[in-house]
C-alpha cells in the first residue's frame, strides 16, 4: 500500500490508495525543481573544475619553471600524476558525489550479496527502456534470492508500521525514483505472506527473490514524463528486511 503523491516527503501519510497507481503517480511528481537545483549544482560543480583545472595547469607551469633543467623529469612526473588523478574521476558515479561504482565480488555474488551498482546497464536517464538494453550480468540476477542495501523511500507509503510494500533506493537524497533518476537505482519491494517492515531512516538491508518485471512498472500506455517509459524494472519479494 502506498500513498497519494504530494505527501510531506519526511512523514508518511496516512491516505492509502492502489498500489500501482500510487507507484506511477508518485514516481512522475520527483521532478521539476529538484532537478534545477541540481543543474545549478552540477554547473556550478563545472565552473569549480574549470578553476581547479587552471590552478593545476599554472602551478605545473610555475613548478617546472622554476626548477633546473636536471629535474625537468620530475616536472613530468608530477604533471603526470595530476592527470593520471583526473582520468580516475572520470570513473566516479556522479550520480553518488565522488563515490566510486563497486559491483559485488564473484564470492558475495554467489551469496546474493549484491549492490545497485549490479543493477547498472546502459541507459541514459529518461530514456526509453527495452529488454534489449539488459546484460548478461544483470539478467543473471533474475529469480535468485539476494540481499540489498538502501533507503526506504517515504514519499511512497501511507503508514510507518506494517508496511508491506515500499520504494528501495540508492541514497536518501530522493534523487533515485522517478524523472531523472536511473531505472537501476530503485527496486520495489513487495514483502510476502504476513511479512511486514517499519520505516526507518538509517540504511536497511532487505533478503528476498529479486526479480526483473518489465511490465508490471510500466508508465501508463507506456507514456512517462520526459519520455520514459518506466519508473521501475526491479522488484525483490521481501522475506525480512533488517
């Protein structure tokens, strides 16, 4: 059970509506403005490395001028250094502020240990999904029971006790479900028989069958904000969540 979109976002409300409804209605009200922010956050971001970048590019100037020519070497080196640092944030999630992707080991996959970086494929955000898109990792993961850690989402239930049914995301920025947000950074979680769970802010880790449904989240006749499709092709069918 979930709740109706516009809710306060920190407590949950208490106007219970369908499920699959409220999922779609909700995952199509995370826009607009936070996105702005965002932009004003990426481009400022933007403006900050280009000055970084100078200040970089003055003082390996400055530092190889000043030295002799016999440690004109070292001026490489150094300069070296400083670009080998750059192409390794060019491998930093952006989406995680610095936070370097780390798929589970070959051991805790075995185990169902997995991250929401297992979930990555390629897809840019808002953009059509198709069962094409999907790769062989992450469509291995398909009916196996596993254990993921993330947020409860509140903005998507109706009660803090009993819950039977909640968004799982990434971070608790609420940047992961809805317009703008990637498809591999939520799952839905629908627990089973009598098993329940409470709200929690702190991060929670849920056991179950994970499961790839590509029909069941589908934006009405396929039609989402900004073009998507989906808000969601991940589902766990909760045993226990911790």
């Amino acid at each position: 059970m979930l709740v109706r979109p516009g809710s306060n976002a920190s407590s949950p409300s208490s106007q219970p509506v369908p499920s699959a409804t409220a999922l779609s209605d909700a995952a199509q009200l995370e826009v607009a403005e936070p996105n702005v922010a965002q932009s004003d956050v990426a481009q400022s971001d933007v403006a900050q490395s280009d000055v970084a970048q100078s200040d970089v590019a003055q003082s390996s100037g400055d530092l190889e001028s000043d030295l002799a020519p016999s440690d004109s070497q070292s001026a490489n080196q150094t300069r070296q250094a400083v670009q080998t640092d750059q192409s390794t944030d060019a491998a930093i999630d952006p989406r995680t502020k610095g936070v370097v992707i780390k798929k589970s080991s070959a051991a805790a996959r075995a185990k169902g240990e997995i991250t929401f970086d297992d979930l990555q494929f390629k897809i840019k955000k808002d953009a059509k999904f198709t069962d094409e898109m999907l790769d062989d990792d992450v469509k291995s993961l398909d009916g196996i029971n596993v254990r993921l850690t993330g947020f409860i989402l509140p903005t998507t239930l109706f009660k803090e006790t009993g819950i039977d049914q909640f968004v799982l995301v990434r971070d608790n920025q609420e940047c992961c479900f809805g317009p703008g947000a990637a498809l591999f950074d939520c799952v839905i979680v629908e627990m089973q028989g009598d098993n329940t769970t409470d709200f929690v802010t702190r991060p929670v880790t849920v056991h179950g069958k994970l499961k790839i449904d590509t029909k069941k989240y589908k934006y009405p006749g396929g039609k989402g904000p900004r073009g998507t499709t989906h808000f969601a092709i991940f589902r766990i069918e909760g045993q226990k969540v911790e």
